[in-house]
C-alpha cells in the first residue's frame, strides 16, 4: 500500500464539504432542466468541468499527470449510462449527491448507498461481471496505437492546447449568452464571510470553482499514489467494503479518499446545522435501495459514476466520458418525464 | 403567534428525498384555490433553497421563510391559482 493515498484525506475532506455547501448534485442539475426549469446547478457542473479542464491542460503540459481517459467500449458506455442515470432519479440523488447526504443523516441516501455498493459488487467482481465483460469486449474501439479516443487525439493536437481551446471558447460562449439575457449577477443580503462559507448554501459559481480546483488537486494526490486518475466515487465504495467482508486490505486512494467525503460532508453539514437523522416514507426507503441498486448496476457497466465521467472524464476530453455522460443525462431525462413530469401535467 | 395569517393546507414533507418537497408543494399549490395559505415543512436543505425561488417563478407568492431547528424549516407561500 502506497502512503501516498493518505494523501486523499485532504482531498476528500475538502470534496464532501463542498458537495454538502454547494449541494452539488448531478441529479438536480440534469433533472430540472426538464423539470423545475431551474439551471442553478447545472452551471455549477459546468464551471467546476471548465475550471478542471484547464487545470488538467497545464498539468498535463508540465507533465505533472498523463491524460488517462476510460476506454471506449461504446456498448457498455450507452447502456451502463442510461441504466445510471435511471437509478439515480429513483435514488434521489447521483454519486456525490447521495453521498454528500448520507453524511447529513438523511436515512434515503444511506439505502440508495447500500444497493449501489451490493449490486456495484456484484457487477464489477461478482455474478453479473460476464454480462460486463462480454459487453465491454464486443463494443471496444481503440486508435491505432491502442489508445482510448479523446476530443485531443482524434483531432491529432496535443491535450493541453485542445482543452484550452475548448475551455476558451465555452468561456467566451458562454460571457456572451450571459450578457445578451441580461442575468443578474448573484446578489444577496450581506453576510459576513463566515456566515456565506459556513451556514449558508454556496452560489453555484463558488461551488464549481471550489469543486474544480479540489479534482485538480485529486489528480496529482492520487497520480503521486500510483493511480492516474482524478476524483471518482463508487470504486471506493466497493473497495471500501470489499475489504471489510473478505478482510484483505483492498483499501486504495479512491476508497481513503471517499471516507474522508463522507466525513467532510458531515462536518460541512453539523456546523451549519444541516446534520439530522431523517428518513422518508418506508415506499420511498424501497424506490431509494432499488434506485441505488440500478446505478450500482449501471456504474460497474460503463466504467464509472458521473464523478468518473463528468467531472472528471469530460475535462480529459475522453469520448467514452462524453459518450456515456450524454446516455447518463438521457437516462435521467427518460425517468423523470415519467416520475414527476406526467404526474404534474395530469393535475389539469 | 398571533400575527400569523390562517394556514389553510399544510404539507410535510419532512425526510423526504430529492426533488419530493419541491414537487408536491408545487402539484399541492396548483390544487389551491388563489389566496389561500400552504405551509410547507421540510428539512432537505436544497428544497429549502430551491422551493422559495421556484414558488415565485410560478407566481405563487412567498411569506415566510423561517428555520424551526436544525435542518428543519417552515414555508409558508400564499397560492395564486394561475388557472381560469
């Protein structure tokens, strides 16, 4: 074991106490889109995939970390993202919004967590593991020098100058659309710092930029540990309980690095006087552990979460991360329209 | 709390997972005749947040934002039924 993954108590802490003050979910953010309307969040996302991708060019440029993007097997991707995105709309919450809550006490997220680890280890180690394997081998596409495809290698430019090329021209994009609709700029009663960073809920671009800069930070911690990758979530779920029922230390920086999110958000959620053991209506306990169940499913399938692939594989510029973010965001979508969008038109 | 205004309908959502409050506070809103007073019990703290700002965008109108203990706030948001 490398100490270096100790590394990722920092890390982590930081991440779950910003998921817990930013409320930084994916579920939310791709949900309302459709459903409240509401873009909040789903800027937060972006800023914090902005301020990543340029962070991971310069890293990359100065050779601090090598661009690992998740292999391209297109089949598992589609199917592994729609199935994820299904299950999180059913859990109330994505990889990071259900463990952020978890760490608030809210009893939901604890089933959905217990599903998306027992179904995760099932798929990524256990029965349904074939099911994967023959998915994943049959839908595999590399480049010529076995490299997985990303936005950089196919366009045959260096990473580090295509992503900040693209990072410059969302930027300049996006300026631009936000001058012409004339948005306010976040405003707010005065607080002091203390109250803003500590008792009230961030504004999204504080929370993206702060959740941008900790995945920068992620990669070189767990790139120094031997594991060349940035943040990521059910990996270390499954390690984590792997460990604690085969007795084997598979403990690794990702699973470190999630106990101490859990940790952080707890923190974040005491001191704001967010923390409280509270569980829904036992109909919603069940919909939650099935939701959880499904997105473990889906996760061990595609290769990862929406922290692997969004927030972390979408600033690499990895085609399988655009590939199953979007099947990610159509699974969401699909079971949304049915769970609350249908029901609220029928009120008529 | 005499200066209260009269609750007409009072909706729990205490517990409840993501998006839960917000929606059944909206379908519950849209049920309600213009005028009358829902009160919204909740402690997920993004709802809290987010109830108000959408409430509003609806045309529905909110009075009170108050925090009862810990996570738990009470809503209270006077219906205007946008329907002819």
């Amino acid at each position: 074991m490398n100490p270096l993954i100790f590394t990722g108590i920092a890390v982590g802490f930081a991440f779950g106490f910003a998921l817990q003050r930013g409320r930084f979910c994916m579920n939310s953010a791709f949900r309302d889109i459709i459903v409240m309307k509401d873009l909040t969040l789903l800027k937060a996302v972006g800023v914090a995939i902005l301020v990543a991708m340029i962070g991971f060019a310069v890293m990359d440029k100065t050779g601090v970390i090598t661009i690992s993007p998740v292999p391209f097997f297109w089949g598992a991707l589609m199917v592994g993202g729609f199935v994820f995105g299904i299950g999180m709309v059913l859990a109330g919450g994505c990889a990071s919004g259900i463990t952020y809550r978890l760490g608030e006490g809210m009893i939901g997220a604890m089933m959905a967590v217990l599903g998306l680890t027992l179904v995760g280890l099932m798929t990524s180690k256990g029965i349904l593991h074939p099911a994967v394997t023959a998915l994943r081998e049959a839908t595999m596409i590399t480049l010529a020098d076995g490299s997985a495809p990303t936005l950089a290698n196919l366009a045959g430019v260096p990473f580090w100058l295509m992503a900040l090329i693209i990072a410059g021209v969302v930027l300049i994009v996006w300026a631009a659309v936000t001058k012409r609709n004339g948005e306010s700029t976040e405003t707010g009663e005065k607080v002091s710092v203390y109250q803003s960073v500590f008792k009230k809920g961030w504004g999204w671009k504080a929370a993206g930029i702060v959740i941008g800069v900790i995945n920068i930070i992620a990669f070189y911690s767990s790139a120094s540990a031997g594991r060349m990758y940035p943040l990521g979530i059910c990996g270390g779920y499954w390690s984590t309980t792997n460990t604690l029922i085969t007795g084997v230390n598979q403990m690794n920086w990702l699973s470190v690095t999630l106990l101490s999110t859990i940790l952080g958000a707890f923190v974040a959620a005491k001191i704001a006087g967010e923390f409280k053991f509270r569980a829904p209506a036992p109909k919603t306990l069940v919909q939650t552990f099935f939701g959880g169940v499904i997105m473990g499913f889906g996760a061990a399938m595609g290769g990862g979460c929406n922290i692997t692939h969004i927030l972390s594989g979408v600033p690499q510029l990895a085609l399988s991360s655009i590939l199953g973010g979007a099947f990610l965001v159509f699974g969401c979508w699909f079971m949304a329209y049915f769970l609350f969008i249908r029901p609220m038109r029928n009120l008529d | 709390m005499a200066d209260e205004v009269k609750v007409d309908k009072t909706l729990d959502v205490k517990g409840e997972i993501c998006p839960n409050p917000d929606v059944r506070t909206m379908t519950t809103l849209e049920k309600m005749e213009k005028g009358q007073i829902l009160e919204v019990l909740v402690d997920y703290p993004l709802s809290v947040e987010r109830i108000p700002r959408n409430v509003e965008n609806r045309k529905h109108k909110v009075l009170k934002v108050e925090q009862i203990s810990g996570p738990e706030h009470r809503i209270l948001i006077e219906a205007k039924a946008n329907r002819e």
